[in-house]
C-alpha cells in the first residue's frame, strides 16, 4: 500500500495564469468599450484597436501586468503546494519514526523488575526495550550504587 505523500504530484494547470489572461482580455474590451461611449465619434471597433501608438502601448502594458500577475500567482501557488508537500512527507516520516515508541500496560515484577511480553515470557527491561525499538543500551553504575558495594 503506497502512501500518499510520497506519490509524485500531478502536473499542475495554469489556472492563475488563465484568470491573468482573462483579465487582460477583459481589460482591453471593457477599456474600448468605454473609450467608444465616451469619446465621440469613435466606434467600438475602432477603440479596440486604436491607431495612437501610446494608447495601444499603454493597454498593452496594463494587460502584460494582469497576464504577470496571473504567473506569478501560478508560480507562488506552486511553491506553496510544494512547501505543504514537504510538510506532509515531514510528519508522514516522524508519524512512522514515533510508531517505535512503546505504548500500553506492560506486567512488571515487583522483585526484579522483569517485563511480562506478549508470549507470557519474562524479559529483562532493557532487552524489552531494546526488541520494541532501535535503543540502544551500555552499561554502567552509578554514584548511588557505586558507594554502596565498595
């Protein structure tokens, strides 16, 4: 069974960069359009293409900055989905380094301290833990115990 945050993501479609294209179309229109109403004796045609070469470079630039917008939304939504990707491969990855973790009621002796597993079978603590997880253990004695059996 895969897991879903580390399947490949799916191509993404431009939907921003389509709106920013959108925008930019519908710009140009409405800006004929009321050219054409409010200027006499100008049609709509002739609004929508104009022959002054500062009006047309100014729509033109006007609708280049809708159509950038519209890339760099697509382009910042795509790192945000890249960064929650990561996010999500992130707690996919501790979620299964914490399922180590030893969880429950465990039987333990109350002379030798030995845990009762599953099988019914009496371990040693450290042999209990060391079965269940990825501890590691080295031994030693401390101040406390070091003092009394001198």
């Amino acid at each position: 069974m895969a897991n879903k945050a580390l399947e490949p993501d799916k191509p993404q479609k431009p939907f921003f960069v389509t709106i920013g294209n959108f925008l930019a179309v519908s710009y140009w229109i409405i800006e004929a359009y009321f050219d054409s109403v409010l200027i006499e004796n100008t049609t709509f045609a002739m609004r929508l293409f104009p022959a002054d070469p500062n009006e047309l470079w100014m729509r033109s630039l006007v609708s280049g900055l809708f159509v950038g917008f519209g890339l760099y939304a697509h382009l910042s939504h795509g790192r945000i989905k890249a960064v929650e990707k990561m996010n999500k491969d992130a707690a996919w990855l501790l979620k299964n380094a914490l399922s180590n973790t030893i969880r429950g009621h465990f039987p333990i002796c109350a002379y030798c301290n030995k845990i009762r597993d599953e099988n019914s079978q009496w371990i040693a603590p450290d042999r209990f833990i060391a079965s269940r997880t990825e501890a590691e253990f080295s031994q030693g004695v401390c101040d406390k115990c070091q003092t009394e059996h001198r």
